[in-house]
C-alpha cells in the first residue's frame, strides 16, 4: 500500500506476522544468534551479508521498533537504545569527534544541555549555543569545524517552535545535517524530516510509549544528507580499518549514517535497548495518534481554565492565540499546541512549592509524555542548583509549573489544580 497514514502506521507497525499467525511481535530475548557455518559468520563479521549477530548490534524485536519508528518519521533507517539521553549520545559521537562543535539551541531539555556541556567538554566536542528564535545567532557560530545543527521542535518547557524550514535552509547552505529531537511533538504533530530534518531523535520513554513502564530511545536517519560531497565527514567516504577498509558511503549508501552509528558506534561502546522494553514501546506506539489527540485537547482546555485563574500569574502554552510560540505552533504543529505548557503561581517560590504538595490526581514525578497528568515545579527540584540569574534568562522562574497534560477526563484535572490553588 502505498501512502499509508499515520495513524494506521501507528496501530499496524511494521511487524509481519511469522507462521505462528501472532498478531504481535514475539520477544525474542536471545542474546546472541547461530551462525550458518564459518563462511557464514565471517560474512557477518564482514557486514558482506545482513543478518543478526548479537543483542548489542541488532535483534528482531528491537527491529521491529526500528522500522515503525523510521516509517513514522519518514525516514529510511532507525537505530533504538537504551534511553533517549543514549540516542543523542549515539547521533553526537557518530558525527563529531574532538575538535569539532555543534551549533544548537539554548532552550534545550536540561538532560541534554547536561550532556552536552559537562560530558562531551571531556571529549573534546563544543556545543555553541543561540535563541532559537535567531536564525542569525546559529550562522554566525556555524565553522569549518561544526557538525551539525541540533534543535527541539518543541523546546522542553518553554514551548518555543522552530522555523524548521529556515533551519533546514541553514543547514544545507553550510552542508550540515540538521538534527531533531522531536520527543514533545512527536510525528503525531510534526515530521521534522519533511520539514528538513536529516536526523529525528526520541525519547521513547515519553510519548511514544505513553504508559510510563520503560525507558528508551531512538534515532531516525531520513537518508536525505549527502555524506560523501558534505566536506564535513570525511570518516564515512574513507576507508574504516575497522571493517578492513569498508567505506559507509559505499556499502550503505543512503542510511550510511544509521548504518554507522549501529556498526561502529554501538558495536563499541554499547548502550542498545532491551528487546522487553522495545517491545513496550512498540506496543505503545498503536494507540500514539489517540492519546496525543486527547493530550492537545486537554491541554488545550487547562490552558484557558489556568488563565481564568486568579492566583495565576501568568500562563505560557504555544497553543493559545496570544502565546508568542503560537505563530509557530500553528503553522508546524498542524494549527495545534503541543500538550506541555507552563504557569506561574502568584505568590511565587513558596506558593509554587504548596501547589504542586496539594494536588491529588496529577503526578509529581520527574517525566513527561505519560497519560497521566504531571507537574514539576524545576526551581525546587530539577533545576534547584541553577543559580537564580540563570535560571530567570532561561524562562524558568521560581513560581514556574510544568504541566505534561495528561488524558484523563479534563474536568477532574482542572478541579484538581482549582482546589490546589485555592488551598
Ligand atoms: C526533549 C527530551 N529529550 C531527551 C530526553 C531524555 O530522554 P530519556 O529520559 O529517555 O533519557 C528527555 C527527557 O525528559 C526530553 O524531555
């Protein structure tokens, strides 16, 4: 069938039924494969035939999830690992190494801002940081060292949308992949590879799984960079002693990229996901498109209580008209806002603090992405380290409340909140 939607992807996936005729992918737990014979296992060795080896390097199950999630984004290859943190470790180390800088935004997750700066300093790879709302900023920090663009398409809190396009035209101007983490607006609200993108990331641990039971990552290749005439990445069009003198572009063509990351990166550092956890998300993936429907709609609905509110000071959700993210949110998010917003509590740090010990339904957990509503207050947890300056320029103040709307009935969440307020 030819341009399947996205919703029927999602139920469906890419699992084909084996001759047992079971509806969903067995688990195969199997650490390690059996090789035909001697010849047969040297060709493996030699990526001159495909096949599985090993857990650490590939599995069916694990497969499985590859190929839904690549299909989703529309991209042509996937690689899925043990967290999201270990997916964009995987996509930073397979394109820079020491020396070289990334050109990326400064309203990422804090995760990732962490990553970047305290770990891969240690390795020698610099992350360049700019407003993602200044198209400018990024291209005065792009050299002949950078190696990618890296951005969220819905930052994590502030609810910034990029201009993808004029970030995809960036990208190709200076040749450079444009990467995406696209865990808050997953391809339910936006396909940042046809937006431009040439890498997706995920946090599979948040929306794609939605049930909050697994941990998990995952990055797509869209196939779409030219690896061999970048003048960037050398390693992928010269010989791999590793592999007695491979050549990535060669032998793998357009998913050289993915191929990379999974022969070379993780064959040697490790860090690959769990067949069971796979399993889990790929299971949560069939129901992705209904849950974010009603993510958004409730958010949506919280959004307007919270600003009908009169111990609020002020309410930030990119899918309100008066929202400064709104132009954005409404022209990539298919005229939607994502279903993460914020708010101020009057009163400020204290007050915030009561609010999130009073509520009774909604989750005071360090996560997003479940169908169970969650609130993080990050003065008092998350970022209680950042030093007051910092915090207040990065949008984060100390009255500030997370909310990842969840998808229960929207009128006990908002009675929920009322009461927490009012308390
Ligand atoms: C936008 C974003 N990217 C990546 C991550 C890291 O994912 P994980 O917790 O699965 O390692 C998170 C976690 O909250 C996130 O919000």
């Amino acid at each position: 069938m030819k341009n399947i939607s996205l919703e029927t992807l999602a139920v469906h996936g890419s699992y084909k039924k084996d001759e047992t005729g079971a509806t969903n992918p067995p688990i195969y737990l199997s650490n390690a494969y059996q090789f035909k014979d001697g010849e047969h296992a040297a060709a493996l060795f030699d990526l001159s035939t495909s096949g599985y080896i090993y857990t650490r390097l590939n599995n069916p199950t694990v497969a499985v999830l590859e190929d839904t999630v690549a299909a989703l984004e529309g991209g042509i290859a996937a690689l899925a690992c043990s967290s999201g943190q270990f997916a964009e470790f995987m996509t930073i180390i397979t394109l820079a190494k020491q020396g070289d800088n990334i050109v990326t935004s400064n309203l990422l997750y804090g995760g990732t801002h962490t990553l970047f700066t305290s770990q891969f300093a240690r390795f020698g790879i610099e992350f360049r940081f700019a407003d993602p709302n200044n198209i400018a900023e990024f291209e005065k920090l792009i050299d002949d060292k950078t190696k990618a663009i890296y951005i969220e398409s819905v930052a994590n809190p502030q609810g910034v949308v990029p201009d993808f396009k004029a970030f995809a035209e960036l990208a190709n101007k200076h040749k450079l992949p444009l990467v995406v983490d696209n865990t808050c607006a997953t391809p339910y609200l936006v396909r940042p590879i046809e937006q431009g993108a040439h890498i997706v990331i995920h946090s599979a641990t948040k929306f794609l799984s939605g049930h909050g039971n697994v941990l998990g990552g995952i990055v797509v290749d869209s196939g779409k960079f030219d690896w061999e005439n970048s003048g960037r990445f050398n390693e992928f069009s010269t010989p791999d002693e590793s592999y007695h003198g491979l050549i990535f572009t060669k032998h793998f063509g357009a998913a050289c990229f993915a191929a990379k990351m999974r022969v070379s990166a993780m064959r040697d550092i490790g860090g690959c996901i769990s067949p069971f956890n796979a399993f889990l998300i790929q299971t949560g993936i069939g129901t992705l498109h209904v849950r974010m429907q009603r993510h958004i709609e409730n958010a949506k609905k919280l959004a307007a209580y919270l600003k009908t509110n009169k111990f609020v000071e002020w309410v930030n959700y990119n899918g309100l008209e008066d929202n400064k993210n709104y132009k954005m949110a409404s022209a990539y998010l298919k005229d939607n806002g994502a279903s993460i917003l914020t708010f101020g509590v009057k009163g400020g740090y204290e007050k915030s603090k009561k609010f999130i010990e009073k509520v009774r339904l909604a989750l005071h957990v360090s996560n997003l992405g479940d169908i169970k509503t969650i609130v993080t207050h990050p003065a008092s947890t998350t970022h209680r380290q950042v030093p007051q300056d910092e915090l207040e320029s990065t949008g984060i103040t100390a009255n500030l409340i997370r909310v990842s709307v969840g998808i229960e009935n929207i009128d006990d969440i908002i009675e929920d909140f009322k009461n927490a307020l009012e308390d």
